[in-house]
C-alpha cells in the first residue's frame, strides 16, 4: 500500500510539474481541507497547531510529489535554457546510441553527447544527429568527434498539429544536428551491458528477416521488440485505420506474455519458486531494455516485479 500511495504521489508531481508549474497552491489546498474537516472540532490553539501538523503517510507523499515536482523542473528548465545560445557550427564529440535509421537521403542516429566545442557543460544531453553521404561505418557505441550545424527542433505550428519539439522532448532529446563526415571514430565506448543489448536486438531483427519476408519481419519485430524501423507507412497506417496500432506499442499486454512464456517454463523445469522470482524479475529488467526503455514497458514491467515481489 505504501508503495502505491509514493507512485500515485510521484505522479501527480509530474502532472503538476508539466501543467500548472507552480508547487506553492499545493499547500493552500491541503491546509484548506484539514481546516475543513476538523474546524468543527477546534477548541484552542494546540489543538489547531497540532491539526497542520501531517501524519507519516502525508509527509511521505509530500515528500516523493516535491521531488517528482522538482525534478520535472528540472529537466524542463534544461530542455529550454541548455542550448538556447549554441552557435551553429559546433564541434562535437559523442557516443552513438542507437541503431542507424536509414532515410532517403541521409543516416540518422541518436548521440549522447561528451562535450561541444570542449565545453563539458552539454554532457549526457541527446541529439538527433543526420549524416549525408554516410559510408555505413558507425556502430552502436562508438565515439565520434565531428562538425556539424545545430538546428532547434520545430514546434507546433498550429493548434492540434504535430509538435516535432515536444516529441524529442518524450525521448530526452535537445534538437538536431547535422554533418557530411565525421573526422574520428573509436569502437566500442559505452556502457557493455547496452552494447549486449543492442547486439540482442539487432540479432533478433537480423533473424526475422532471414525467416521471414521484409513486410513480415517488420511486423514480429514491431510487436515483439517494440521497432517499427522496418515495418512500411502504409501498413502503420493501416494498423491506425484499424485501431490497432496499440499491437505495435510494446505495453502492458506484451509484458504479460512474456510473463506467461517465464512462467510456463519455469514450471515445466520445476525451478523453486524463490529462484523462479528472481529469474522473472531478471528477464523483465533485460525485456525493459531491449525494448528501448519505453514508458509503457516500463511501467508495466515495475508493476509486475511489484506483485511478483510482495
């Protein structure tokens, strides 16, 4: 119960931190319902004093919606002053973070950024990064040093349009950056664990393709790993049309398969139930990973370690 009580209070910070940015009417709202639960029974000053004073339960949710709250202003506050005054021309040196997304025109990875121009201050910040005539050499974690042009991400042009900037944004990227040759490339800089898992994934996309026919493939691995790099518009359209694009988002419901395959031959091998846990819990840590992290997955996946650990 604790815990649910600090998820619901951690959620409401990022609601409040996203929508009404301003944590002081919080407090006038608390007061004011403890004044208007228990002013009947008010005899004297202590026992007012000691009214405003909150329970464990409440200092508990106070605390987790302050730092949610805080930590949501953070980052928005970063997201609007970190490259405010960047000039265009910058130097980078980054780590590549992703697979490449092959355009008509030009290569796109994610980068995660050492420093620009030798300024440390931009490190671990992300950007989209568009190479032109790109000699298919970059792999996933290797270090780069180039320079490129910076170009802010657009914004919603008209009401209900699609706003390109806030959806960088979901993905913690600060905006675009664009190069004809990188000068310098090192193997293998970043973390080996998500190296592994990008190897895994890749492994994984590799072989559908060889079984499978290229429309095909990209739908296992589109409901499977959560990448729709290989799947076409017209069939994402489709699935739109149809209402169920919701098949191609790994969530809840695909969270509760692998749960189910865990289990089934965690049985059949008559594994103890405390190792069973532990290895479930394992599985859906990598699973969160290979799927990119997305905030369904998760989700659904810290639910799940939740009930399997109670």
């Amino acid at each position: 119960m604790t815990i649910l009580i600090i998820m619901i209070a951690y959620i409401l910070g990022i609601i409040w931190g996203l929508y009404i940015k301003n944590i002081v009417p919080l407090f006038f709202i608390i007061i004011a319902i403890i004044l208007i639960k228990k002013t009947k029974k008010l005899k004297n000053l202590n026992r007012y004093i000691k009214l405003l004073i909150p329970n464990k339960k409440l200092i508990l949710i106070l605390i987790t919606f302050i730092l949610s709250f805080t930590y949501i202003c953070i980052l928005e506050r970063s997201f609007k002053t970190k490259y405010k005054n960047i000039q265009e021309n910058i130097k980078i040196e980054a780590i590549i973070v992703s697979n490449v997304k092959e355009k008509e025109y030009k290569d796109v990875y994610t980068i995660k950024v050492k420093s620009i121009n030798e300024n440390k201050k931009y490190n671990g910040t992300h950007l989209l990064l568009s190479i032109k005539n790109n000699n298919k050499q970059l792999e996933y974690g290797n270090k780069i040093t180039f320079t490129g042009e910076y170009k802010e991400p657009e914004e919603q042009r008209n009401y209900g349009g699609f706003d390109y900037k806030q959806y960088l944004k979901t993905q913690k990227i600060y905006g675009l950056i664009q190069t004809n040759k990188i000068e310098k490339i090192e193997k293998a800089q970043y973390n080996k664990f998500l190296i592994y898992i990008n190897k895994l994934n890749t492994k994984i996309t590799e072989n559908a393709n060889k079984i499978l026919e290229n429309e095909q493939a990209g739908l296992l691995t589109g409901i499977l790993i959560g990448n729709k790099d290989n799947l076409s518009k017209d069939i994402q359209e489709s699935f739109r049309n149809s209402n169920l694009s919701h098949m191609l988002a790994v969530s809840g419901a695909h969270v509760t398969y692998v749960i189910l395959g865990i289990t089934f031959i965690l049985n059949k091998s008559k594994t103890n139930k405390k190792i069973s846990k532990i290895i479930t819990i394992i599985l859906l840590i990598l699973f969160i990973f290979l799927t990119g992290k997305t905030a369904s997955v998760t989700r659904a996946c810290i639910m799940a370690i939740y009930i399997i650990i109670r």
